[in-house]
C-alpha cells in the first residue's frame, strides 16, 4: 500500500521556450528604444554650432547663455574661446535645427545687456535672467556660420517695416544713431547712423521712417534739426528756442511737406534731402533766387557780421554774404567791400492794371526792380539793430536828395551806393565840435573870469557900497519918521501916499538885510539863479518904488507947503 501510494504522486514537468526569454528583455528593450530616440531627437534638435566673434564676452556663461530670437530661445552657448591673433573671444553656440534657416550672410548677432543712455533704459529684463544673446536673421542669403558680433544693437531690426532716408547737412550737431525721427510730436523712425559723404564737403544721415507713416514723406518734405537749444542773436535781443524737453535732451529731426507740395509723388527709398538746422533755416529755403550786390564803405563796421539781415523799410529782403577789406596802394585808401544777397522773391510785384502774370515775368520783373530803385536812389547804410549787443544790419532806403557816389566802375557786380550811418553822422558832429572846443582860448577866458572875480570881490568889499547901504538905511528911518509925524486926519489926501512910501521903506530894509548878508559870497553873486541874485534884483525894484513914493510926496509938499501945518483939506 505503501509502495502504490508513493507511486501515485505526480512529477512537476517543466516547459522550455521563447515567450519566457521575450518577457524577460521587454522592459529593457523599450527603455532603450526611448533612450535612442531621446538621443537622435536630440541631435536632431541640436543643429549646428556656429561662432560668433565679439570684443569680450562680459556676461556670457557657457551652458546657461541663451541666444534667442524674439525672445524664443532657439540655442545655448556651449564655450568661449580667446583669440591670439585678434585679441577678442570666439562663442560657440549651438543651434536648434529648427532654427538654421535663420543662419544666413544677412544675419547679425548683438548682446543684449542692461544699458543707460539718452533714449532711455533698456535690457532690464537681464538684470534677472542675465544676459543673452539676439539674433536679428535679416533677409535671404547664403548659409553661414561664423559671424561678427554687433558693438552695439541695432535701430532698426529686419522685421520693422519702412523706408530709408538720406539726409545731407553741413554739420552732425547733435544727432545720434537713435535720435528720432518726429512728425507732429509724434515719434515716427529713427536714425540709423551716419558717415561723411562722398565728397566730403557734408555729412549724410540715415534716416528710417516706419510704416506707414513713410507714405507721408513726399518728394518736396523738407526736414530740420529739432533738436538741443537754439540760441541766436536777433535785433529784438536773444532768442532761446527748443521744440520740447524730449528734444531738448535726446535731440530730434522733425518733417513736414509744404502745401505746395503735398501733391507731389512718394518719396523713394534712399533719397536725398537736405536737413535743415532748424526751423527757421527750413522757412527761409523757400526763397531760391538770390541777387548778388556788392556795398563799399570807408568807415568802420565793427559790429556788423556775415548772416545779418538787409532791410528795407524794417523788412528783410536779404542777408550780407562776405566782408573784407581793400587798399588802394596809391593813395593808400581803403574800403570794405560788403557783399550782400538780396532775394527777390521776398518783394511782392503789385500791378492793379493788369493780368497776373506768369512766373518768368514775375521773376523778370523782380530783378528788374532793385535796378530801378537804385536809379531812383536807392541806397544803403548800416544800422545798430540791437543796442544791447551792438549788432549792425545793412539797411536800404530811398535817398534821392543824397548823392549817389559809385566806388567800383564797370564792376562785375552791381552796386548799391552807400551813404554815411546815422550814429556815424553824429559821432563827426561830435568831432567837430570839440575841435571847434580845442580852438578856443580856454586859458585866457579863464584869466578874464578870474579878474573879474577880483573886481567884484573888491566892489563887495568896498568901503563905498557898504556906505551907500548905510546912507540908504539912514534915509529909510528918516522917511519913516516923516510919515510918522503926519496925521491922517490932517493930511487925508496924502496919506495913500504915505502908506505906500512906508511899505517901500520897510521892504527896502529888508532887502538891504539880505543883500548885505549876500555880499559876503562871491558865489552867491555870480551864480545864475542863486537867492543873492534874485534879491538884488528885488532890491533894485523896491528902491525904483522908493523912490518915486518920496518923489512924489517931495512933489505934493512943494506946492502945497503950509499943508505941514493944516494938511490937505
């Protein structure tokens, strides 16, 4: 039993095949298909290195730099190397696949780091992030892949749509790459850089206009310089002048289009303009046409200068060109030659009578007309516009009762005679009249004047006048004491007469007081309008009264003797 139980356990069998060896190499055989194409996804991503030469990589942190393009990144700095024979850094920098078609000859790299300048703060994204690097893929071109850095970012990228200006001026003042470009307070483009020109008589600026304000450039817009401040000298005095505070520290181009030309055509790419250096030169370009006349003067200018108006009547019609200086080695005379621009389209042609008229007989008419004030006397002189700073002007005027005298005959310009300045008039007036001065006998009329001072010192001081004083005093008391001695009563017919010669009396003492006390200065005396003076001549006419209120008592009391007695019935 025993025996046939252990017979009866069955025996375990075990099956050998493929589907136990697959279950085992699964897992790792997935891990490793996801690892492989991890591996080709990233090498299909990476793309290519390129390298970028700059002057220094401040900022630049291999593995972590970015390069980036409109702010997507599309590559990462793998390592800096220096080069010796250049003395600047080499970044290599991988590419993303994706982002290889931007590689082109047209493409420009540029750091982009935190900066301060005139226009303003930019990159402060970077004080957190650090810096990185942008790319700008510009348009078309063969594949590259080593660049030169930017030194500093561009204006104006690729993608901004516009139009490119060039702007030709005498001298760059104040504008910058950046400096903006305005329209009507409006900030429109920016200057993309500068260089001399061809000739190297001016400067051309680069000006880009953004889209679509570019279609508001025409072919006859005329641009200046707005910025900074405009100091100038005119004849109301100083004249400060800037567009705004923004102009004012960063500076500005600004643009308008005259009426007159707001029907021309649109202005082509890279087409020249000239910049004006401000507003005012802008106004005056107006005027083309321009007469030469040549001035001769023989006294000195001295204060007058090139750029300063002409004027006729108080109104510009011109400015003076050139100053200098001729010597005739003959006779050794000079004259200043000033030569002045006068422009015609500044006088208007009126003519009641007729039909307009077109513009080659306006123009015509226009050069024809100096010529004709000229015979009518038309002259110049100079006149000080601002007496604050001394600044002169030419000035024009009809003079036809002054002589004409023409300094350069059969000249090669024309010229418009000249006559002497106002103030110059003056000053030989002044001039001849202290010649006139010089010639006289000073010292001998000041001998005269001091004998004559003696003389009336000694007659103020003669025993003779003061005794005369004296005399009239005693006369005085004793008419006094005969008017005293009458009764009204008695003598009623003179007693008028009386009242009179007594009032006479006591202004003649009182006269005498002060004359005396008047006598002691010889000042006094000779001095025109003193007290002294004025009371003489008081004294003299209270002694005239005086005089004739005793006259005629003297007259009454002769034919009327016994009225002593029984007065005047």
């Amino acid at each position: 039993m025993t025996e046939d139980k252990q017979q009866a356990v069955p025996e375990a069998k075990v099956r050998r095949g493929y589907a136990s060896l697959m279950s085992i190499w699964i897992v790792p055989a997935i891990a490793l298909g996801v690892a492989l194409y991890l591996i080709f996804q990233t090498l299909a991503e990476r793309g290519s290195e390129i390298t970028i030469v700059f002057e220094d990589a401040e900022g630049m942190v291999p593995g972590k730099t970015q390069l980036r393009y409109k702010d997507v990144e599309i590559g990462v700095l793998k390592r800096i190397e220096f080069l010796d024979e250049s003395n600047e850094v080499a970044l290599k920098v991988d590419v993303t696949a994706t982002a290889e078609k931007y590689l082109t000859e047209t493409a420009s790299f540029w750091i982009v780091s935190p900066s301060i300048g005139l226009q303003g703060i930019s990159g402060l994204q970077t004080l957190l992030s650090g810096a990185y690097i942008e790319i700008d893929p510009g348009e078309g071109g063969a594949r590259k892949t080593e660049f030169e850095g930017l030194k500093i970012p561009p204006v104006v990228t690729s993608t901004q749509k516009g139009t490119e200006y060039i702007l030709s001026t005498e001298k760059l003042n104040n504008i910058n790459r950046g400096t903006p470009i305005i329209y009507k307070g409006l900030t429109v483009g920016s200057v993309l850089g500068y260089r001399l020109a061809e000739d190297k008589t001016a400067v051309d600026v680069y000006a880009f206009v953004e889209n679509p304000y570019d279609e508001l450039v025409r072919g006859g817009t005329q641009f200046w310089n707005a910025g900074g401040v405009n100091l100038s000298v005119t004849t109301s005095g100083f004249e400060v002048g800037a567009s705004s505070l923004q102009n004012l520290i960063v500076g500005g181009i600004e643009f308008a289009t005259p009426p007159r030309h707001q029907d021309t055509s649109l202005a082509a790419a890279r087409q020249k303009f000239t910049l004006y250096d401000n507003e005012k030169a802008r106004d005056d370009a107006r005027f083309t046409e321009k007469i030469i006349y040549i001035l001769y003067f023989d006294g000195s200018v001295s204060g007058l200068a090139v750029g300063a108006n002409v004027e006729f009547k108080g109104i510009k019609v011109g400015t003076v060109r050139r100053i200098g200086l001729e010597i005739d080695e003959h006779n050794l005379k000079y004259y200043i030659p000033v030569l002045i621009e006068i422009e015609p389209q500044r006088l208007r042609i009126t003519d009641s009578g007729r039909s307009a008229r077109s513009v080659e007989e306006t123009r015509e008419a226009r050069h024809k007309l100096v010529s004709n004030l000229i015979d009518k006397g038309l002259k110049a002189k100079l006149k000080i516009a601002n007496f604050l700073t001394g600044q002169l002007i030419v000035d024009l005027d009809l003079l036809p009762d002054q002589e004409a005298v023409f300094i350069a005959k059969n000249g090669r310009l024309p010229e418009i005679p000249t006559v002497a300045a106002d103030l110059e008039a003056i000053a030989t007036s002044v001039t001849r009249l202290m010649a006139k001065l010089d010639r006289l006998p000073i010292e001998e009329i000041g001998r005269n004047l001091n004998g004559t001072m003696q003389g009336l010192d000694k007659l103020i001081g003669s025993g003779e006048l003061q005794a005369t004083i004296t005399e009239f005093r005693q006369l005085a008391s004793t008419v006094r004491n005969v008017a005293e001695s009458f009764e009204k009563t008695t003598m009623p017919g003179i007693g008028a007469t009386l009242e009179s010669t007594e009032a006479a009396v006591k202004r003649i003492e009182t006269t005498l007081a002060a004359a005396e006390a008047m006598f002691t200065s010889v000042d006094g005396l000779i001095a025109d309008g003193s007290p002294f003076k004025y009371d003489l001549m008081n004294m003299m006419q209270e002694l005239a009264a005086a005089s004739r209120s005793v006259r005629s008592l003297a007259d009454f009391l002769e034919r009327n003797p016994n009225a002593l007695i029984s007065g005047k019935r």
